[in-house]
C-alpha cells in the first residue's frame, strides 16, 4: 500500500452570494471525507503470527555484477535456495531447506487449476494453469509464515481489478501449510491435469470461492478456477529419465512440479544467455527459470555433462545408468522465462528465441532448448543450505526422453 494517497478535488461551485468563509470551512472535511473513503477501499495487510520463512537480504543481490566468467571459479557454492509453495506464482528464497523424497520441503504444494475442456477427450475437467497461459499469475505472492516445528500458514496475496487505476488493492489468502486430518475430512480428493497426468489433489475452492472469482478476473480467465493442494498419499510417481527403486533405493516422486523434484541453475549460465540478449533484456533475472538450486562457480554451461553430484553432504542424481545407456535429464524450455517476473508481462521473443538458436544440445528433445538440470534426491535426504559445496561426482552424455 502507499505511504499517503492525495486526492484532488475539483473547486466547490459557489453560487449567488455563498460566503466564502463558510466554504472554506467545509473544503477540509470533505476532503477527509474523500480521503477516508479512498483508505478504507485498501486492502492492509492483517497481523500476522508466527515466524516469516525466508532470508532478510537475497543471495542474489550481485547477480548482475559479473560478466559471462565463472563467480568465484575456485569455489562452487550453492549460492541461492528456493521455493514456490503455489506452482507458476512467486517464490521464497531461503537460507536452508530440508530435502524430502518430492524436492524441497513446501514447494509446488499448491497448484490453481481452471476448467476447461480436454482437447483430446473432449470432456470438461481440473487441468493446471501457469505463467505460460496467465503471465500475469508472476504477480501472485507467496509468504509461509511458520509457528512451531512444523505447523504454519501459507499466504497467497494477488492484485484485485479495479476500475480506478490509483486505487490499489489486493486479496489474501491463508491455508494451513500441512494437510492436516481436518483439512482431509473437510476438502474432496478430485482428479487434476498435469500433463499427461491425473493425480488425486484437495480441492480446497470452497473456502474462497469469493477470492477465486476475485483473482479469475485478474488473470482473465475463460473459466472458474480453483485451488488445489497436494495429497501426501497421491504424490506423482516419476520414471522417464529418474533412477529407479533399485538404484535410488526408493521410488522417486513430486507433487506439482512439471517433471521432477528439484531444478538447478548455474548463474554464469543464465549470465552467458544474458549476454546475447542484453539489448532486448538488460537484466535477466535467473528467477525467470524457477530453479530451486542456483549454484555459482562454474563456468556457464559446464552443467551440462554431470551426471551425479554431492551438494553440502548429501548426493543427487542428475542422470543414471539403465542397460549400458546414460540417461541424463536437462532442463527442456519452454517459453515461461520470457515472463517478467517483475511486471506480469511476457516478452514475444526472449529469452526463448535466442536459447533455441544455440541451446538445443539434447539429442533427446533436437528442436528444443536446454538450460539447467533436472535432479533426483539419493537416498539419504537431509538439509540444504545456501553456502553448501558442490562436487561432481559423475559425468557423461545425456538423452533427454519423455516417457
């Protein structure tokens, strides 16, 4: 909200022989008049409880000071950590987050979904929406505010519409963080699209059924939206390029990431990328690719070939070996990066257009660009932390497939 609000009030009409005095009286109370009216439309934030997750200052505050070479070369870190409680809103970054078998703890939890028809079966269903339909869905905030170990709340805040463009307003929204054994008596389970995917989710809509309508016109949606949260017990499972039970020691799963668990980033990367665009887009900010890991150390793009690495104490897979073939997953792109996360607004061209003239480097997916990795925890889970180092314990070549 705005620190003051003026409003300028046009002259008072005086007519025949109106003594100004008396006018002069009146102008301060309606002006206090109009000026409650236009403070009381706004939205203030409600007091909150609990401890607010998140770093006071971003690990990122230097991204934009270096150039295409290696950020302290001599010493890979893990040098930003985040997550994106709602999937395709905005993210916390953290100091350190403890890693479970579906990525980071409290990410992709929560996932809108609009209905809309199926244009292969032709039936109306619960399918996922993102940045890629609604860019606009970047200005939706996320805060977790926790109280005690574990329990907590999640607050999601979006822009209501207004037809007074001066007058600002938003819309929050609270949830418990855990789906605890009320919240499963009280939502129905319901089938939701992800992709080829029809996983079991709480239907949470009806708690804000009023916000829902709130935050559909914002987006301009064709359809009703809702809220879902992920089920504990419903977690998709992932095969395609991910080790199995017998290699990781556990079946890899997520919850409303695209793919896989956890996504990493090489800053000199997305600076290298930057470079070639920098008269479109100045400043690319590395939190366009909604990377949970973003490293610093190594040279742009010297990600590509790892195969397993260690980060802090704990290993993750980025590929494995299935019947004497290296199966590695990159990251494919799609054209969500082109979204300012700052303004809502999808760029036509960048970074998307440049990263396929020189990315597609995965004889998986020829037609397709690839930046960053895809990882899969190892068994031994634990807490990650931004600082940790990074070895690379395994490289090889990649074939990126879908099934």
């Amino acid at each position: 909200m705005s620190a003051a609000v003026v409003v300028e009030l046009p002259p008072l009409p005086i007519s025949g022989d109106a003594p100004t005095p008396i006018l002069r009286l009146l102008a301060p109370g309606v002006l206090a008049f109009f000026s409650w009216l236009v403070y009381s439309k706004l939205q203030f934030t409600p007091k909150q409880h609990g401890r607010k997750l998140g770093v006071e200052t971003s690990n990122l505050v230097d991204a934009y000071q270096h150039g295409i070479e290696g950020l302290d070369a001599d010493q890979w870190r893990v040098k930003s950590l985040w997550i994106f409680p709602v999937k395709s809103c905005r993210g916390i970054e953290v100091a350190e987050a403890r890693v479970v078998p579906s990525g980071l703890e409290h990410d992709r939890q929560f996932m809108f979904a609009e209905w809309k028809q199926n244009p292969k079966t032709g039936d109306h269903e619960w399918i996922f929406i993102t940045q890629r339909q609604y860019p606009k869905m970047a200005l939706i905030t996320t805060e977790i505010y926790l109280e005690g170990e574990n329990n907590g709340n999640l607050h999601i805040t979006f822009p209501l519409k207004t037809r007074l463009p001066f007058l600002k307003q938003a819309r929050t929204i609270r949830f418990p963080l855990l789906a605890s054994e009320d919240l499963k008596t009280m939502y129905p389970l319901k089938q939701i699209g992800i992709w080829k995917e029809q996983p079991l989710a709480y239907d949470i809509s009806s708690a804000v059924e009023m916000e829902l309508k709130e935050l559909s016109a914002h987006l301009g949606t064709k359809g009703p939206l809702a809220l879902f949260r992920v089920c504990p017990d419903e977690l998709r499972e992932v095969y395609r390029n991910a080790p199995t039970v017998d290699e990781a020691g556990y079946q890899p799963v997520t919850g409303f990431a695209d793919a896989y668990p956890l996504h990493m980033l090489n800053l000199t990367s997305v600076r290298e990328l930057n470079s070639r665009i920098a008269d479109k887009i100045p400043k690319l900010d590395i939190v366009r690719f909604r990377a949970n890991i973003i490293l610093s150390g190594p040279s742009p793009f010297t990600e590509d070939d790892w195969k397993k690495i260690r980060l802090g104490a704990h290993v993750y897979y980025s590929g494995i070996t299935i019947t004497n073939e290296q199966i590695a997953c990159r990251t494919v792109r799609c054209r969500m990066p082109n979204v300012d996360p700052d303004t809502g607004e999808m760029h036509m061209q960048e970074p998307d257009q440049t990263m396929r003239s020189y990315r597609a480097i995965d004889p998986g997916y020829k037609h397709g660009a690839c930046l960053g990795m895809q990882l899969v925890p190892a068994v031994s889970m634990g807490i990650l932390r931004a600082g940790d180092g990074v070895d690379v314990l395994e490289t090889g070549p990649h074939h990126y497939t879908y099934q």
